[in-house]
C-alpha cells in the first residue's frame, strides 16, 4: 500500500468524525501507538507471545472513564491441545502450580521446531492456557509478567474478563450478533445449476502462457525503473488463476479475493487482467459443440481415421437411401436437411 492511502487510512481512523471505523493491521501497529477512542482489538489466531496479548489488548480504550474489549478469535486445534505436552498435568492443573520464576510461560509445545513444523507445535503455553478460561486473564498475565504490585489485578470497569461473573456477556458489548456457528436454513432451495467445469491441464498451460505474455506486454509498457515482472504478477499466482473454474472470475474482486492482492493493484492491473481471462473462457464455450470431442477415450492420433471410417459410414449411407428412395426423392429430402441443419446452428 502506498504512503498516501496509509496516511489517509490513519487520518481517517483517528479524526472524530473519520470514515474508517476498523483498521486491519500487523503486529507493528499493536505496540507502542495509541489510536484513541477504540473500543475493541480482535486478535486473529493465536499470538506465539503472551506478551503480545498484553501489547496489542493495550490498545483498547486509552481512556480511563471507558469500556473496551479485547477479543481473542484462536483457531479450533488450540482446544486439543493436550496440557501434559508441556508438561503439566491436566487433572492438577492451576494458576499456583505454574513455577513463573523459572518455568518458560511462552515455551512452544514441541521444543525442537524445523521449517516445516505445524502451528499447533509451535503454540505458546501461556496463549494455549488462556484459550481454556481457566483463570482470571489479568491475574495470569500479571503473573506471567511477574508483575506481583496490587495495580496488576485492578480494574474499573464493569468486568475484568469473563471469569469473574456468571452475567458477563460479549454479545453485549457488541453492535451486531455474534455468529454462534450453528448452520442456517436457506430460504431458497439449492440451485440446480450445473457447476463449473475446472480447466484441463492443456488449457491451464495454454492459459499460463497468455498470462506471461500478457505480464511482459505490461511489464515493457511502464515507464518505471526496471524490475522484475513478478511485481506485477508472481508465478504463483498465475497457476492459481489458471487452475481456478472457468467463469470463475468475472470482475476485479474475484481476483483480489483469489490472489490475496491489494485494492490498489486490483485497479491497476484488474481490468486488463480480467478481461483476459472471460476472453479466454468465452473461446472455450465456443468451439464446445456437439461435433467437438472434448473429452473422449480415443487418442487423439487416431482421430482422423476415426473421420474418414465415419465419411465412409455415411456414403455408404446415402447410396442406399439414394436406391431405396429414387434420386428425385432423396434430393428433396436432402435438401430440407440442410435447410434444417443451418436454422439450428445459426
């Protein structure tokens, strides 16, 4: 994103009256700035740092006199977790058994990680913990923190967290209802459409090169200091969209929410890059007749013997319709099958 729409963005989320009213961030934006007036921060997926939770939840409310939220959205495998890996004991388990003096609160599940480690390995104990409301959340920070003054523990506002009173609700502290997961009917029935046919491997390598040239041709029109062409559209993304459905993509959001690219170059590049792929599509749906052989058993070598055994088939065809019928007949009749063939496939 560029400096501008950063600026911008940051105006607008901070004015009083800014347009902005949710700011999607890294973890940079979370330590050490304070935007006022924000009511809550959700924390996508499980930090590796409790001291994250404690960093990035600051953010809420710097004002005294309000109420904030600070919500955690982890992911479901942080519930499976089975405690003993680190060494703990999950039938025993409390906040007084935990040794915060010498015992690593933010040690990952398996102590010995390579590139190719799952996120559940790398979990943080302390964040798995907190996924169980087990305890008080200030209180176990405070103690992870090793933060043993009286003002840790204090709070003014209506509720710490949760584990203090059985009437603490979140859904009351937000402005529309929470998804309770539970699967909702559909009003209508479901449709009965045909789906979306995936490309052949032919076609995707055909579709590939289109893409190249079509990211050099774009790549040789810009004015700017040289670079390389994947700045415009990388590798990956080109298989990804050439592996994708046909008449998948349709407008500039399809391929941001395929590709996971800006706005920005979404309307650079989106116009050119969609009309594209429907252009290519639509080629497709145009040689799909019922003469074409899309998908058969026969090896393609073998095709044009296959033809000229069905010219064959169909000579011999006419000669016995020409004696059986008389050659006045059969040319009538001829005739009107080909009147008839080019009004149904004009």
């Amino acid at each position: 994103m560029s400096d501008t729409y950063l600026r911008r963005a940051h105006e607008e989320f901070t004015k009083l009256n800014g347009i902005c009213k949710i700011l999607v961030a890294t973890a940079g934006e979370g330590t050490g700035i304070d935007h006022p007036d924000v009511e809550i921060v959700c924390i996508a997926g499980l930090p590796s740092d409790v001291h994250n939770i404690a960093q990035w939840g600051g953010r809420a409310v710097r004002q005294i006199s309000a109420n904030g939220l600070c919500v955690l959205f982890h992911e479901k495998w942080a519930l499976k977790i089975d405690l003993s890996d680190y060494s703990f004991e999950s039938d025993s388990f409390s906040l007084d058994s935990i040794d915060f003096s010498s015992f690593d609160v933010n040690r990952p599940r398996r102590l010995v990680l390579t590139e190719w480690s799952p996120p559940a390995d790398r979990a943080s104990f302390a964040c798995v913990v907190l996924t169980r409301n087990l305890f008080c959340v200030c209180r176990f920070i405070a103690r992870c923190l090793r933060d043993n003054t009286p003002e840790s523990i204090k709070f003014s506002t209506l509720f710490c967290c949760f584990f203090h009173s059985a009437n603490f609700d979140l859904q009351n502290f937000l402005q529309g209802k929470l998804w309770d997961g539970i699967e909702m009917t559909p009003d209508t029935t479901p449709s009965t459409l045909p789906k979306p046919k995936s490309r052949s491997g032919k076609k995707q390598r055909l579709l590939e090169k289109k893409f190249e040239a079509w990211r050099l041709e774009m790549h040789q029109a810009q004015p700017w200091p040289p670079r390389p062409v994947y700045y415009i559209l990388p590798d990956s993304h080109i298989k990804l969209l050439a592996a994708s459905l046909t008449h998948l993509i349709r407008s500039t959001h399809d391929l941001i929410g395929l590709t996971g690219q800006s706005v920005e170059w979404g309307q650079r590049w989106g116009t050119s890059l969609c009309k594209l792929v429907m252009e290519f599509d639509c080629m497709e749906e145009m040689v799909r007749s019922p003469e074409f052989i899309e998908e058969s058993d026969c090896d393609e070598d073998q095709w044009e013997d296959i033809f000229a055994q069905d010219q064959k088939t169909r000579e011999r065809t006419d000669n016995c319709a020409l004696k059986a019928m008389g050659t006045d007949r059969y040319e009538t009749d001829k005739r009107r099958r080909n009147v008839f063939f080019e009004i149904t496939n004009e």
